[in-house]
C-alpha cells in the first residue's frame, strides 16, 4: 500500500460527499458562507481517520460517509468560530481569507452554528441503527466535556499563563477529543469489539495530542505562506502551548513519544493498521 495514494483516496472521497452535503435549500449568502469554509480543502484529517478506522473492519465505506462528512462539518465549524475576532482574531484560514472576512461576523458565526446542526442532521438521516451512539460520541466529544471545554481553558489560559495541568487538558479537549471521535465512530459503525474501540479511543487520543503539539511548534517555526495561517500568534496571546510551557526541544520529543504510543495501541489489527500507523508518522513531518 501505498501511503500517499491510499489518503488520496480516502481524501477525495470525503470532498466529492461534502460537494453536496449543504442542501439547495439553505437560505442566502447563509448557504455560500457554509459551502466557503467547508470545501476550502484541508487535510480532511479527521473524516479520513473515520473512514480508515472503519475499513480496519469493513469495505464499504459508502456507508461510512455520511458520518465522516458530519466531523468534518463540526471541525470546519470550530474553525470558523475560533478565527472570529472575539476567539483567535486570525484573517487566514488555508491560505484564504476566513469566513468572517468575506461574509462578516455575523454570517460566520450563523456558518457555524448551521453547519454544527447539519452534522448532526446528517447523521440522524443515515437511519443507521447505531446512529444515536453516533451522536453521542460526537456530541460528547465536541461539547462542553470536549472541544468547546477545551477552548474555553484555552481562553481563559490567556489570562493567568499556563501550567502543566491545564496544557494537557487543553490539548486533550480542544483537539484530541475531536480526532478520538472519528475512530470510535469509525470503528464503532463497523461493528468493532469494546476491545478494538478502546484502542483505537488511545490511539486518537495519542494522535491527537501529539498533532498539537506539532501545531504548537510550527507557529514558532513555520511557514506562512505553507501554513496558510498566521505564525507567531501563540506567543502574540499569551497561549497556554506545549513549547510556552515545555520548551521547543522538549515538545518535539513529547510529540514523537506520543506518536509511539499512538502506533502501538493499533497492534491489535495487525496488519490492517498499516496505513493509520504510518499517518501517525508522518504527523511529526508535517509542515501545516
């Protein structure tokens, strides 16, 4: 297998479903500011680890699109939340102007809250019967036990500086939870044992820290024009980051022990894992 070619796949599947994932019907520009962030590319990282945790067990993953579609709204709702002025204030989003720059604060804001019910929308339509543990699972992980809990600590850090405690909440609610989510969904909708789950619940959880760490590394030393965002912000808002709190040295270490971890809770597919293990590798590659 190869590993570019296989994320390829995956990747053009899920944006070929998200074409016509927001329906005719939406009213406007509230319909063009939604389909703006949601098919302005990306790695689509997290509708690609629930199509990939669900082919661990399965093939068709006709069925599984759907449900990767609804995580990659609620991310791309995130994201268009956290670039608003009152978040993170930031005018880049993948190299365009984010949605707030184009339709306003206003319009972002309603962008977000409708794709966040759309994800959820979708969801219920697919009629699967593990649906409502579906929800669930994202629900949980994104509210305000997730993500959003997440952002908030991340807010606040703002104010008093950071400290070792609250870095590994943030890192683990504001993005770790949110690249959980699509393993357990993923596996959960292939029919995979309590055991499997688990796994692939440490693995995401592994993953995702160690994917912010990386982030929280690349606003120091990338690019960005590569990033498609601006660099420097962190230290700009006094951001609670694992190089504010660890050092650079340090946080490029914890993010190859992290990924190390993450490889090994997959063990337990054997060498249907290849492809999740080596998208875990080259997390400590990436340059945006």
């Amino acid at each position: 297998m190869n590993f570019q070619d296989e994320y390829s796949r995956l990747r053009d599947r899920i944006e070929e479903y998200l074409r016509n994932a927001v329906p005719e019907d939406v009213p406007q520009p509230l319909g063009d500011a939604m389909r703006y962030s949601l098919l302005a590319g990306g790695k689509r990282l997290r509708a690609v680890l629930l199509l990939a945790a669900y082919s661990l067990l399965k093939d068709d993953i006709e069925t599984a699109l759907p449900f990767a579609a609804a995580v990659e709204m609620v991310h791309t709702y995130s994201l268009i939340h956290d670039d608003l002025p009152a978040m993170d204030n930031d005018d880049l989003r993948r190299g365009k102007p984010t949605c707030h720059k184009v339709y306003g604060d206003g319009m972002a804001v309603l962008a977000g809250d409708g794709l966040l019910s759309l994800a959820f929308e979708s969801i219920a339509a697919s009629e699967h019967p593990k649906a409502m543990l579906l929800v669930k699972e994202l629900a949980d992980r994104c509210g305000t036990r997730g993500m959003v809990a997440g952002q908030c600590a991340d807010l606040e850090a703002e104010k008093g500086g950071g400290s070792e405690k609250l870095l590994h909440y943030i890192h683990l609610h504001k993005t770790a939870d949110m690249i959980t989510a699509p393993m357990v969904m993923g596996l959960t909708l292939a029919g995979a044992s309590d055991e499997q789950i688990a796994c692939g619940r440490e693995y995401g959880k592994d993953l995702g820290i160690a994917f912010q760490i990386v982030d929280d590394i690349l606003d120091v030393t990338g690019d960005t024009a590569v990033l498609g965002k601006t660099i420097g912000k962190d230290a700009e808002e006094n951001k609670c980051t694992w190089v504010s709190v660890y050092g650079i040295d340090q946080a490029r270490q914890d993010a190859s022990s992290y990924t190390e971890n993450a490889v090994k809770n997959l063990d337990i597919f054997g060498d249907k894992a290849i492809f999740l293990k080596t998208l875990a590798q080259h997390t400590l590659m990436r340059v945006k």
